[in-house]
C-alpha cells in the first residue's frame, strides 16, 4: 500500500468521523419531516447537484458510498437510488471517455506482452466483463472506470451495463443512507431498512462467485497456440475450423494454414460439414477465443467429444510469430 492510498484512507476516516460526530451532536435537526421540507425548499437545485457532485467526484476518485449513503439521507430511499444512479452513470460515463481519449493511444502504444492481451481479453468479453466488475463491491469503483476506457468497449455498451449493474448496488447503499437517517430520528422501522440495505449488499457479494462457478462449468478445453503448431507439424492429425467471418479470415491476422472457414453465425446449420472430423481432434479458432469457445459448446452439444479452444486466438498466434496465410482459404 503506498503512502498516498494510507493517505487517502485516513483522510476519509476523519471524514467519516466528523460526520458521525456531527450526527451525534445534531440529531435534535435530523427529524425525517425537517429534512424533506429542506429538500424541497431548493427545488431542483439539491437533485441536480447532488447528481453534479457524484458525477464530479467520481471522476476526482471520491468514495461513491459516501454519495450514496448521503443520497439516502437527503432523497430517501426512492428518489435518492434514481440520482444516486444518475449521478455514479454520468461520472463513470465522464471518466471513462478521459481514459479513452486522453491517454488510451499512449497506452496501447507501450503496452507490451500481459497488459496487451489483458486488453484484448476484456475487448473479447465487452459488455459481459464490464457487467461482471459493475457487481463487485470490492473491485474499486473510480479506478475501474478509467480501466475500462483504455479498452475498445463500445461506449453504449458500457453504459448500459454499467447503469443496469450498478443499480443493485446503488439501491443498498442509498437504503442503508436512509436507514441511518431513520436511526437517528428515533424511527423503530429503521432496522428493517437496514437489514434490507445490508441483505442487498450480500446478495451483491456473492452473485459475482455464483456467476464465476456458472461459467467454470461451461470452460472449453484449451490449447495454447506452440502446442498447436506443433501437432500441425508432426502426425497429429487435427482439424482446424475457423469461426471468424470471411472477411477477417482473409484480413490482416490471416488464417492458419488449412484452416476450415466455418463462421459462427452460419454454424447451426452447418454442423455436418465438420462430419468428416467428427473422429479426430478439433481445434477452434477466433479472433481473441470468445466465439471459438461458445462454437465448443454447440459442438460438444452436437456430439463432437475431442474439441479444443486455441487460447488467445489468432492474436496469440500472431504474438507467437507463427505461420499465417491470407490469400486464400483454408478446405
């Protein structure tokens, strides 16, 4: 942990402490019916600037919990998850377009061996890795978004699953505000908005291993691309069956040579062209591994016992400096 991050920490726990000390010292003022009336004394002015604030400060790596809990003091457990959404949707949205084009080309420029297919592999995952980070509480929220804006995620992807995924979270935290609130007026319904903001929390804590396990079970079988080149060079006998498009299969990674060219979006119904391979191994390839390894799937759905995945793709392949062709197409 470096000296800026204890830094950090601590100033957050003086202010978490002042705060409480504040409450403490001020509950007679924190009457649930003198705090709404003070809300809707500003008119619009206290929703849009706590939806500026939240915006603001995700993008200047403030804790969002501290909003959203504020959310639930000042909104209530309603009105505070909507701007409460509004305002973590539109700052991870801002962070994430400076990543992108303020420093995604230097980025990419030095990023060499790991970082690069680190980036490849979130690029192959899309909206799915952004979803599955968007439900972790522990992944750090501020510094994801910037994460995220080094990849070539669409924009609109990453903003409707960020907004969608972020909800659970948001609503815990915005009732957990709100249940403090209630606390401290003295409201005995306080511990029931509690226990829901914290269920809501746990619920978020394991849905993400739920998840990992769902998807353990359906890991193809891998093949790492030296492993490949080298049982295309001796006896082996293996089948290489490219989902990629036509057009990336001629483009600018190529193809291994003898490649068949089978795309995924025509693989239903061209299953009985693999019948010839059906009693020999059966390696899958894509750009990265993401549509090869949904193709092992249909496969082994449709009988084929011994298939692989090539690990990384024709990216990987590339990386390795092995053989490619791209003028014409594999049989």
């Amino acid at each position: 942990m470096t000296i800026s991050s204890i830094v950090r920490r601590l100033l957050l726990g003086l202010v978490i402490g002042a705060a409480a000390l504040w409450l403490a010292l001020n509950r007679h003022s924190l009457d649930p019916a003198l705090i709404e009336s003070a809300v809707r004394d500003t008119g619009l002015w206290a929703p849009a600037g706590h939806v500026v604030l939240f915006a603001v400060g995700t993008v200047l790596f403030v804790p969002g919990s501290l909003f959203g809990l504020a959310g639930g003091v000042l909104f209530g457990p309603v009105w505070g998850t909507i701007l409460n959404l509004a305002g973590a949707t539109l700052g991870a949205t801002a962070a994430f377009l400076v990543a992108r084009y303020v420093a995604a080309d230097w980025v990419r420029q030095r990023a060499g061996g790991r970082l690069a297919r680190l980036i490849a592999g979130v690029e192959g995952e899309g909206w799915r890795f952004v979803a599955l980070m968007r439900l972790m509480p522990l992944v750090p929220f501020n510094l994801l978004n910037y994460a995220l804006g080094l990849t070539r995620i669409p924009l609109v992807a990453y903003v409707l699953a960020s907004l969608i995924c972020m909800a659970p979270g948001t609503l815990a935290y915005t009732w957990l505000g709100y249940a403090g609130r209630e606390a401290i007026a003295g409201n005995d319904a306080a511990i029931r908005y509690g226990l829901i903001g914290f269920a809501l929390l746990a619920a978020i804590a394991f849905l993400p291993r739920l998840v990992s396990r769902l998807r353990d079970a359906e890991k193809p079988d891998w093949i790492e691309a030296g492993e490949l080149a080298a049982r295309l060079d001796g006896a082996g006998g293996v089948a290489v069956v490219d989902v990629r498009g036509p057009d990336e299969f001629t483009g600018a990674l190529g193809h291994i040579g003898g490649a068949l060219n089978l795309p995924m979006s025509e693989l239903p119904r061209r299953a009985q062209d693999l019948a010839p391979f059906a009693n020999k191994p059966v390696v899958l390839v894509c750009h990265t591994d993401r549509r090869s390894a949904q193709a092992a799937v249909l496969l082994h759905e449709a009988g084929f016992r011994d298939v692989r995945v090539l690990r990384g793709g024709m990216v990987r392949w590339n990386e390795a400096g092995l053989p490619v062709e791209a003028d014409e197409e594999g049989a």
